[in-house]
C-alpha cells in the first residue's frame, strides 16, 4: 500500500467515489481486489509482532482483508460513524449486532414490524440463549417506554418498514435507550444512508443490507455494522474474528464499486417513484397508496423531519384483496415479480402471500399487510415505460 486517499473532509458524492481508496505500488485506478485468505511475513520476528499487535497489518481475511478495509472505511466516511465492520449477508450484520450487545439474562425491544429474519432472531432466536424480547408497536412511543425494564440491553428498529412503509421516530426512541441505558440499532435498508442518518439521530448503531441499494445491481450479498470506535473493537470485532461472518474480499470490491454510483441510483430510483405514487394516488382502484415522500404519509411529519429524501420503494393495498392483487402483478411485462428491493430492475412482491407468508394471518393482520398490499422496488428504467406498465396492468384488474 503506498497511498490512502481515504476520508478527507469532503462531501458524500465524493466520500463515495474516493473514500477509503489504498493504492498498491502499480498505482490501480480502481480499487484492487485482494482475493486472498491469508498473508506471508518476512520473517518469524515480523508474524510475532503482527501477532502481539506491535506491527499493524493483516494476518487472515476472518479478521480482516484490505479490499474489506476499503469498503468499510469508504461506508464510513458517508455515515460519519467512527468504525464499521463488513459481513457476509445483511442478516450477518443484524446478529452481529444483537449478539455483540446482549448476554444472557439481558431483554431486548423490537418494533414488531420488522424484516422476517430479524424478527426471527429476536422471537425465537435470542430467547434460546437466554435473552427474553418484548414486540412493540414501533410508531407508539409509549409502547417501546412502557417496555423497558432494568435488563433491557438493546432497542431494534427499522425504518421506514418493510412493507408498509411506516416511518419510526427514531430521535425519539434513541432518547427512550439512553436513559435506559440500551443500545439502538437501527436498520436502515429502506431509507439509505443518503437519506437518513441514524447515528445523529441519537442511534448508537446502523445496520445495512448493503445486497440492497448499495449493490444494487442484484449481484452479491453483504452487509455491514456502523457505530463507535470502542464498541466495535471490544464487542464486534471478536465476534467476528471467532465466529466467521466476515464479508468476502470479492463482495467488498463489487460493493465498492456500488459505492461510486450510489448516489445517482437512489437519486434517479427516487425520482421515479415519487411519479409512480403520484400518478397511483387517489386512482379509483387504489385503497391505500403508502409513499414517505408524501404529504399524504400517516407519519409525514416524522419522515420531513428525520430523512431527507422520499424513498425508491412503494407500498399499494389493491380494492379486491389477494385475486385483485395477483392480476395486477402477473398483468405487469416490464416490472418482475421479486422479493429483493433496491435493484435497477424494478420489483414487485406480494408480501402477505411470500415474505411475509410464515408469520401467519394474525401477525399480518397486527402489521396492517392485508391480501392487497404490493409492494415496489422502483429500478432504474426510464419512468415513462414503468408508468405505463403499471397503467397497463390496472386496467386488467
Ligand atoms: C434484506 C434485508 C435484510 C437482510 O439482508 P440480507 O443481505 O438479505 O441478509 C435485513 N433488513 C432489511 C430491512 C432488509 O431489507
């Protein structure tokens, strides 16, 4: 390594296109992708001081890897987090998360409407190991202060949610942890660190799917832990050097190069879903249009004031449930049926019927996801051609 372009104090386009950069002695233009699982010394004496801690550097691509270490100080720079640590899927990083904060004998607080997997290692998972968890309405203050006890350790949320799109207000339940003591995590998938930052909200860590908008050309998964220096090096860390949920060098590098052209994507997939909304709003067809760029948004105010920009997903509830819904979505020839989000290609998915199908009639029923909802990942083909796929297809309802 002869240069570190990394963090300088410059603005988040920029962040995401030189952040974090280290440069071998050829001088690469693009990041060099370091596929390598372990690295040589050039002597017994230089392995046991890399070892004792005396020569920093690299030891096993479980700990860390250079291309890793790009990624991680590029995502960084654009959270203004002091430390982050990759990891092999976006799940690896939510249970990165919750593992590193709890022991056994701790509670931990949800909000209900959670991503399927997290709400799985919150309900059964973390009461295995001896955590107990208490569900709460996320969008009800009260609910996540009334929940609090003396052991509760941490509080989890995302927001906006999946798939309804309720906006959390996050300042207000980081101010619900401090006092008691808990850490919030905050997953923040759906909203995208251009749109809201958690930390100066009050969180004390944010979680990405980075397989999400950060990729966002469908081709790997990764994720990744954002919070302060201290906490990542004494609790993360080892969890992650002991247990194995390192990002792979090869994703780091495709991840990387998702970094450089975040901002364009999310910017132009926006754009564009605030037209579809636009044009959905109030269509005879329509029950529910659920937009958190809009006025019309349950939490509108929450969502002016936490995120800066509206959002590249949509949620609609269909007039005439699951068979209304169904024709809708097989009518569609441009948008494809998926439950990933935040790709180039827009996506639409019947949460009540797939992601959303194990929780069963009486959680959904809780969350508000009816037989009607759909929701839409809005891609990156031209807004006139996906306008009027979505016309085509209502009028086949
Ligand atoms: C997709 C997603 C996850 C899980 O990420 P993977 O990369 O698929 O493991 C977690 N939270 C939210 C909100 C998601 O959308």
């Amino acid at each position: 390594m002869t240069e570190n372009t990394g963090n300088r104090n410059w603005r988040a386009a920029t962040n995401l296109v030189h952040g974090g950069t280290m440069r071998s002695q050829f001088g690469e233009t693009s990041e060099a992708l370091y596929l390598t699982q372990g690295f040589v010394y050039s002597d017994a004496e230089a392995a046991e001081a890399r070892f004792n801690g005396e020569n920093p550097g690299y030891v096993y691509s479980r700990y860390a890897n250079p291309t890793v270490s790009m990624f991680e100080d590029r995502i960084k720079a654009l959270e203004g987090a002091e430390a982050a640590r990759g990891t092999a899927s976006g799940m690896a990083a939510v249970n990165l998360a919750l593992m590193a904060s709890v022991r056994a004998g701790d509670h931990v607080i949800a909000a209900k409407a959670l991503f399927g997997s997290c709400r799985y290692i919150c309900e059964t998972l973390l009461p295995r190991f001896g955590v107990e968890s208490t569900l709460v309405n996320g969008t009800d203050i009260n609910e996540w202060k009334a929940a609090v006890r003396p052991n509760t350790k941490a509080l989890f949320l995302e927001s906006p949610t999946n798939p309804t799109l309720e906006v959390i207000d996050i300042a207000a339940v980081a101010d619900i942890a401090k006092t008691a003591g808990a850490r919030l995590i905050v997953d923040n998938v759906f909203a995208t660190p251009l749109y809201q930052s958690p930390l100066k909200l009050g969180a004390d860590v944010v979680v990405y799917s980075a397989t999400k908008h950060i990729d966002g050309q469908g081709r790997c998964l990764g994720g990744v832990v954002l919070s302060d220096e201290e906490w990542i090096t004494e609790e993360v860390m080892p969890f992650v050097k002991h247990t194995g949920p390192h990002m792979s060098p090869f994703s780091a590098w495709v991840l990387l190069k998702g970094l450089e052209t975040l901002p364009l994507r999310v910017g132009r997939q926006t754009e564009s879903a605030g037209k579809i909304a636009d044009f959905l709003a109030g269509r005879p067809k329509i029950r529910r249009l659920i937009y958190p760029g809009r006025d019309d948004h349950p939490q509108a105010d929450v969502a002016k004031r936490q995120m800066s920009g509206g959002s590249t997903m949509l949620a609609i509830e269909i007039e005439g449930g699951k068979e209304a819904a169904f024709r809708f979505t097989n009518a569609l020839e441009l948008i494809q049926i998926s439950n990933n989000l935040g790709d180039a290609k827009s996506l639409i998915t019947h949460p009540a019927t797939t992601t959303h199908q194990s929780i069963g009639e009486e959680a959904r029923a809780e969350l508000d996801i009816s037989d009607g909802i759909l929701r839409l990942s809005v891609g990156l083909e031209d807004p006139l051609d996906l306008l009027e796929d979505v016309e085509k297809a209502l009028s086949a309802i």
